[in-house]
C-alpha cells in the first residue's frame, strides 16, 4: 500500500458531492490550489462525489465558491473521526478495552500441551507425567517450572534421553528424544564385559565376581565380573536356597589403560588457482518443465573455476535461467614451510586418535612419529594416544542358552 | 517566446541524451493494461464523464475514451484515469 493511500486514513478524509454545471473549472482551481482528489466519479452531467483531506475542504470550498458548486460533505472518514465518535460512545470503549483484557488475560495460560520427538513412549504417558510436575492445560503459565517438568520426565521415563519443555504463547511443547538401544529389562542378569583391548589398572566389584586383577591385559568382550556366582560361595548357597539360578546383575567398574592410534599426513606443497581471464559461458533457460541449453558443457580449458548465477520467477510465469561460467585458471604449486607441515600432520594423527576415544578416558600419553616423504611431497605422522577409561560395559545373559 | 523556450529546453534535452519529460513540462502518458492511465505534466482537466476524459497538456488536448471511467486520483501534476480504456488520442 502507498503512503498516499494510508496517510488519508490516518489525518482523516471527507467524501464530498458537489453539484453545479461547470465541474471541471471547480476541479482545476482545486487542484491549482493544492487540493489532491481522489476516486472522483460523476454520477450524472452535474453531479460529482470525490475524496479529499479533511484539511483541505476550506480551499475546496472556496473553489466551489468560486465557480458556483455547491458542496456538501457526505461522509467524514479516517482516525480522527473514529476517534471523535468513539469518545461519545462510551460502551465501545469499555466493550474495547474489557475484550483487550480479557484476551491478555486468557494469553497468561497455557490452553495446549503437545508432545514431540515419542516413537515408543506413548504421549498419554509423558502428558501425565507432565501433569503431575505442573504442566498441563488451564495452569498459569508463569506457573510452570521447566527445570522441575524436565526432571520429573527423567526421573519417571527411563526411556526418555533428552528434553525439553517450550512454552510459546498459549500452548506448551514438551520434546522429547527417546533412548536407543535401552535393555528393556534393565535389571536382569549378566556380566561386565571389556569395551575394548587394554591393561587393567583398577577393578572395583559391587555385585559379582571379579574376573581380572590389575596389570592384565584384556581383549575386546572378555568377561570382567561375572555375573555368575561360584560355588560354594555364600551368595551361591542363599540363590539356591531359594530355589533360583546363581546369577546376578554385575556391577563394579574396570579401568584401563587403552592405546589409541591415528594417521595424519599434511602436503609440502599447495595449489593455487590464479585466473587467466579467459571464460567460457553455457545458459540454460527453462519455461515450465522445458530447458534449453546454449554452449557447450565442456569448456575448452585444462583447469577451470566454475560460477554459478541463476535467476527464476513463478509469477506471472514459470521462467527460470542458469549461467555456468567457467573461468580458466593457471594451477601454481607453492611450497608450504616444513614446519608448518609437520605441525598440521601432527594435529592431524593427534585428533583421529582422540576422536576414537569415549566420553569420560583420561590423556595419559601422548607419542607422535613424523616422517618427511620428500618424493611423494607429504609429511606423514602416526599418533599413538594413552588413556585411562572405564573398560567394562554390561551385557545381559539368556541364561536359559548359557544353561544350556 | 514559451515555444522558444520548450523547444530550446527540448534541443537540450536530446542533445544531452535526457529524458524529454525531465526538461520542461512535456506531458508522459503511460497506460497500463487497459485499464489505467496516468498522466504526468497535465495541465487540468477539460471535460470529464464516464465515457470520455479530455485532459489538456503542453502538446495539446489528450482524449481518453472508454467505458466506466473514472477519475482516480488528481494532483498538480499527475492525474490518473481509470475504468475500462479503449483509445487515447492527442487532439493539436
């Protein structure tokens, strides 16, 4: 909209009929003297409604004056005369400003909760859960304690990894991201196996029995404690005595020391693209579904450096075009500095190694070989990484196959 | 000694490679569709009804007939007509 178009609304306007035979002498000496009309229309040969500033109807006046029309003013229009008879009417301001209240206070609840991100978790679960910390549909927004939601959702839905309760106006959004791989049966019996290969340096059992002593070394799935007890112990006595099989959740942790290993190399030389200035261009121009392709594709260059440009319309026409322009370029080798080389490689070796290694292990070590391959133009190093980690992770027994 | 002027101003206009309706006031009469025309550098109206708008300019008298027409907006400078458009002439 052009502000010519909204400014009348807000300074307000007058529609006008004006009445006489010499019409178009009264607009001419109007608009001479500054007046700007609009939507003029003639309804018959004497007869004329137009609109115009409610500022300017003195000089219109006086036009018509002038030329002997004669002018009433039909309709007042725009803010001002809004406002003028919105004063006088006392309930439409009432009424106005209670449904402004009603509305802000309506928008200090939350009136929906919805649930995002649950596959297995069914919503009715997490919603009554959510209830149950304070979030629910009629309570006052500022009520709601995201922190304590959050938590309780934790607490209560193991199933549940991550989440997150967002409040947007009226409705309440609680994400939520479920765990993968979760045992279903997270008490059932079974041992704590090794990670990984590694040497033992601590061994710490709650339940079961232990497997390995410090200073061994253990192989990827190797039992570290037993969740099976041995006989003649007092544990092994009690399960049977009781009529169950001798076998506990193992729990205890194991820490080791794990060798991590990463390669990195860096180039003693880099290439640098220099453009010559030559180009070679190739349009596609589509219409719909229609392409047409002018140029070759394959530019007459060795080395080149592709651009894109494109434009497209879907209004009033579905039209679009692309232009490859392929620049040729002169490729230069530059020496990079040795040290530099060897730095970059390192960091490289260093970082693969470290990125293979679990949340929570400790750098003990750190040793670094680097090698200069003059002929094939790289430096090549190889890292090795030690760390102390936690070695063991459960796994379950089906103790009827192990039985058996 | 104004048509010296224009056509002075006009000579100036083409020799400098300017638009002719920047120099002076030389009516511009861009149609749009057909159904709006707007008239820059107009010099008032002369006979308007729903059929015919008759509009005087520098180059004489510009005559817009169709049907339904109307008068959209005028200023000083710039009028604009609407209504369904069937031929405009300038009349000398």
């Amino acid at each position: 909209m052009r502000l010519r178009s909204v400014w009348p609304v807000i300074g307000g306007y007058v529609i006008i009929r004006a009445k006489g035979g010499r019409l178009e002498a009264f607009i001419n000496r109007a608009v001479a003297a500054g007046v700007h009309l609009w939507r003029l229309e003639r309804i018959a040969p004497h007869l004329l409604v137009a609109r115009a500033a409610a500022g300017d109807f003195p000089r219109l006046a006086r036009a018509a004056r002038l030329h002997g029309v004669q002018l009433r003013i039909v309709q007042k229009a725009g803010l001002p005369f809004f406002l003028a008879r919105a004063r006088r009417r006392h309930g439409f301001i009432v009424g106005g400003a209670l449904c402004a209240a009603l509305l802000y206070g309506l928008s200090q609840f939350i009136w929906f909760v919805r649930v995002e991100g649950n596959e297995r978790l069914s919503a009715e679960e997490v919603l009554a859960v959510a209830a149950g910390a304070g979030l629910r549909p009629g309570v006052l927004r500022d009520e709601v304690r995201r922190d304590i939601v959050e938590r309780r959702l934790h607490l209560e839905l193991p199933q549940i990894a991550w989440t997150a309760v967002n409040v947007r106006g009226a409705v309440a959004t609680v994400r939520v991201v479920e765990r993968t791989g979760l045992d279903v049966d997270a008490r059932g019996p079974g041992h704590i196996v090794s990670a990984g290969d590694g040497v033992v340096e601590r061994v710490t059992v709650i339940r079961g029995e232990a497997l390995v002593a410090p200073g061994d070394t253990v192989r990827q799935g190797q039992p570290l404690i037993s969740g099976l007890l041995s006989s003649g112990s007092e544990s092994y006595d009690d399960k049977l005595a009781r009529g169950e099989l001798p076998y506990v959740r193992a729990e205890g942790s194991v820490r080791g020391r794990v060798w991590y290993r990463g390669y990195g190399e860096a180039p003693l030389f880099r290439t640098i693209d220099e453009d010559t200035g030559r180009v070679h261009r190739l349009l596609t121009v589509r219409i719909g579904e229609r392409e047409w392709t002018f140029g070759s594709p394959e530019p007459p260059f060795a080395d080149v450096r592709w651009e894109r440009r494109e434009g497209a319309w879907k209004r009033p026409w579905d039209v679009g075009w692309t232009l490859h322009v392929a620049h040729e370029v002169r490729r230069l080798r530059e020496p990079v500095a040795e040290a530099l080389a060897r730095e970059a490689a390192m960091a490289a070796a260093l970082a693969q190694a470290r990125q293979q290694m679990p949340v929570g292990a400790t750098v003990v070590q750190e040793d670094v070989q680097v090698t200069i391959d003059k002929e094939a133009g790289v430096v090549r190093a190889s890292a090795t990484v030690e760390a102390v980690q936690e070695l063991g992770r459960f796994s379950p027994v089906a103790i009827g196959q192990e039985e058996g | 000694m104004e048509r010296i002027r224009e056509s002075l101003a006009e000579r100036l206009a083409s020799a400098l490679d300017l638009p002719q309706d920047v120099v002076g006031d030389l009516p511009k009469t861009t149609l749009i569709g057909d159904s709006r025309v707007l008239v820059e550098n107009h010099r008032g109206l002369i006979r308007y009804s729903p059929r015919e708008i008759r509009i005087r300019t520098a180059r004489g008298e510009l005559v817009v007939t169709g049907t339904r027409l109307h008068i959209g907006s005028i200023l000083r400078q710039e009028l604009v007509v609407g209504g369904r458009i069937l031929h405009i002439e300038l009349r000398r």
